[in-house]
C-alpha cells in the first residue's frame, strides 16, 4: 500500500527496496542487540546504557571481524556475534585441552 498515487510501479518498487534494506536493519537492532525488550524505566542514564552499550558490542564486532569481510559480503549482525561465539569456544576448549594435557605430562613424569 502506499500514499504516492502519482508514482509508477518502477518508482514504487524502487522505494519499497530501499525501504526493505532499513527493515532489516532495525530488526538486527530490535533482536540481534535486544534492544526491543527494554526495561521500561524513566531513568534516562539506564536508557542510554541500554542503547549505547549494545551498539558499542556491535561496533566491537565490527572492528573484529569487518575487515576480512568481502566487498559483498554484508556485515549481518547475527553471522558477526556466531562467529564470536565459535571463536570463544573453541579458545576455552583448547585452554582447557592444554591445561590437561599439562595436568597428563606430569603425571606420566611422576609414574
């Protein structure tokens, strides 16, 4: 639907795409950085922490992993945080394999 009744089907698609990219947009914000489940307060520095601090956690992302993103490929918000999220994992894992394997040495010198 829409109020241009003047525009042609061309314009109108046209607008609808650009549109399209903001939608998207803001429903990476509204669930990827759960900013749409706020607390209703009216404290305004907790309303700004809980804006400010979420996009900083996005924008950290970014300057991670933005820079070994292809020319096309999108910065999705939810591939950058998965991505985050392998990465922490399997450092934990291999800390702790290391810390056996440690933990193992020692007790195969001891025997």
């Amino acid at each position: 639907m829409t109020n241009l009744k003047d525009a042609s089907t061309c314009d109108i698609l046209s607008h609808f795409a650009r549109r399209w990219m903001i939608e998207v947009t803001f429903k990476e914000i509204k669930s990827g950085l759960h900013m749409g489940q706020m607390q209703v307060t009216k404290e305004e520095r907790r309303i700004q922490r809980g804006v400010v601090l979420p996009v900083m956690a996005y924008l950290l992302l970014l300057r991670l992993y933005g820079l070994e993103l292809e020319e096309d490929q999108s910065a999705s918000l939810f591939a950058l945080k998965q991505r985050f999220i392998e990465e922490a994992y399997q450092e934990q894992f291999d800390h702790t394999e290391s810390r056996f394997k440690k933990k193992f040495e020692r007790l195969k010198r001891a025997a």
